[in-house]
C-alpha cells in the first residue's frame, strides 16, 4: 500500500492502486484503505487491524458493522477535484456530518459491501513495505524496482532521489536528502509524476526506448527533457498527461508519514 496524509488532493489516487491513510483515526482507530474506482469514485476500507509488512491473519480485515463506503463525487464538487483543491480530509469532513440517526444523510456516500472491499482490497495487498535505505545505482534498469514499491538512488552527482513505482506505467521523483544516523528524510524538491505516455511526446529523443528497459539514469534525463518543456511552450493534453509538477510544500505534507516507514 502506499501511504497518504488525509490532506493529499483527491486527483493524486491513482485507479486501481490502494493506499492507506493512518491519520484518519475519527473514522477508524486503525486508519482507513482507499482505491479510486473512477474519475469521480472511491472505495475507502475501514480496516480492523493495524498493518505491517505482512498480510493479516485475522478473520475480518474491515469493521464489523461499517466496513466502508463508496464516495462518488457531487457535481459541485468535480471541478475542486480535479483543479486538486478537494482533499481527503474533506471527505472525511463530509462524512462526520452525515448523521443518520437525526436524519442527515450524505448522498454522496452509499454503503460498500464486504464482496466489493475482498474483491478490491486483497488481504495480500494489505501491507506496509518500508523504505529501504540501501541505495541503488543510476544505472539500474526501472524493471528491477517492484510496482507499487520505492526506492533510493544517486545520480551520478551524488544526489539522492526516491523513485516509487505507483502502477506500471507511472512513477513518480522526488529529490531528498537522507540522514542515515538519525534515520531523517528531508524533501529537497518538488514531486515529478513521469508516465509511459512521455515516451510518446519526446520520442524525437527517446526513440523506441522500452519503459521497463529504462535505466534510473535515463528515466532521470527522461524527467529533465519535459520539465524544460514545460517552460518553453503550451502544454498539450498528452503532455498534461505525460509529466505532471507537485510543490515541494504540498509534497512534504502528502508524504510525511514515509518518514515512519525507513528501513534502517
């Protein structure tokens, strides 16, 4: 699962990869599990256990009497949603404001049942896999990193980066820096969301280049060709859908709970 912070902006869930937010404690004691369904749709988990690096053996993974809901966006909600200004924690909000027993009922929330929470959040996926420190080298190949895993590496200035793998064709580069004795993370720059498609845009440079195939060098020169683009000319929509640029001061609350999660 990939860790979130309940104030990451509801258009970062990719579909179909789970994440689970720890700091949602007034719904769940143990945090909440969400995977986006749609555009304008999610399935949010209120799990009965605390996870780790192992699946759970317990019987019922979600709560006996509410075990989750499907959200699915209101119309006067989608353009917040996807202008990134409509955060988890609002639906947390939304939902703490529905009441039933006094008769205020939140439409935009249905009851999930337990076949649908099985079927998209299985038991093996359950799981926190902690950071390791152990860096790789540049010239490491993208397919040699796991989906739905991160891991560091330098540059061959020495730079730090973390690379996470968030579904087979998206990745996302944030620069660090990372300080082994006291086991501290420090976010150095801003957040590169990189998918497949950028292969398509700048294939006058990255001709017939395979994405698993790419080394972390290339996937870095990969990064640096469209983040120039983005200042020198307007944006297409493949573009827009092929390279995308999150502030560091938003990254650093998104990801904070990473912090929590380094192998040392």
């Amino acid at each position: 699962m990939i860790i979130i912070d309940s104030k990451t902006p509801l258009d970062l869930f990719e579909f179909g990869v789970i994440s689970y937010c720890p700091d949602a404690k007034e719904l769940s004691e143990h945090g909440l599990v969400i995977n986006r369904m749609n555009e304008f749709e999610y399935l949010i988990g209120r799990i009965d256990f605390m996870p780790d690096e192992t699946p759970s053996t317990k019987d019922w993974l979600f709560d006996r009497y509410h075990p989750g809901m499907i959200w699915r966006c209101p119309e006067v909600l989608k353009e917040a949603l996807l202008d990134q200004t409509l955060l988890f924690q609002d639906i947390i909000s939304h939902w703490l404001r529905a009441d039933e027993s006094i008769g205020l009922i939140n439409t935009a929330f249905k009851v999930a049942s337990l076949t649908l929470l099985n079927d998209y959040f299985p038991r093996k996926d359950l799981v926190i896999q902690s950071l390791n420190t152990i860096f790789l080298t540049e010239s490491q190949l993208l397919k040699e990193i796991p989906l739905r895993q991160s891991a560091f590496f330098k540059d061959q200035y020495e730079g730090q980066w973390i690379i996470s793998r968030i579904n087979v064709s998206l990745l996302c580069l944030v620069q660090v820096f990372y300080e082994a004795t006291n086991s501290t993370l420090k976010l150095i720059s801003e957040a590169f969301m990189i998918n497949e498609l950028a292969l398509l845009v700048k294939k006058d440079q990255f001709n017939e280049m395979e994405w698993e195939e790419l080394t972390l060098a290339q996937v870095l020169l990969l990064k640096n060709v469209m983040q120039q683009s983005c200042s020198h000319q307007e944006l297409s929509e493949p573009f827009k859908q092929a390279f995308r640029v999150y502030p560091m001061t938003d990254v650093q609350n998104w990801m904070s709970p990473l912090k929590l999660n380094l192998n040392k």
